[in-house]
C-alpha cells in the first residue's frame, strides 16, 4: 500500500472514530430528556414535555445523520 492510500485510510479510521464519537455523546441528552419528559407528563406539564420532546428529536435527528454519513465513510473505506 503506497503512503498516500495508508494516510488516506488513516484519516478515514480517525474520521470514523470521531463520528462514532459524536453519536455516543448526542445521545446522552436523550436519556435525561426522556426521563424529564416522563416526569412532566406525571406532573401535567404538556409544555415541558413538549420541550424535552423537542429536544430529544433534535438529538436523534443529528445522530441519524451522522450514522448515515459513518456508514457512507465507511462504505467508501471498505
């Protein structure tokens, strides 16, 4: 393997490692903000619950797209 092709495949496994990086931590939020949503549905607190619901799709959204662009980086790596 030539030197450019082992950089590039270098860059790629960081860049993969940082994505995965990424989607671990954007998912944090989502376990505080389901159980806060859960709390302020038992405190008939629409409001609230609609904010943690808001939210946690925002975070699921940035994690989807993340995944999806691992999974291309990882479809051109393979």
């Amino acid at each position: 393997m030539s030197n450019h092709a082992e950089a590039a495949q270098e860059v790629a496994d960081a860049r993969a490692s940082l994505l995965r990086d990424f989607v671990f931590e954007a998912l944090v939020p989502v376990e505080c903000d389901a159980a806060a949503a859960r709390l302020c549905l038992g405190n008939d607190d629409d409001a609230g619950c609609r904010y943690d619901l808001t939210r946690i799709a925002e975070c699921v959204k940035a994690t989807v797209s993340t995944l999806s662009e691992l999974e291309s980086l990882n479809g051109r790596a393979a």
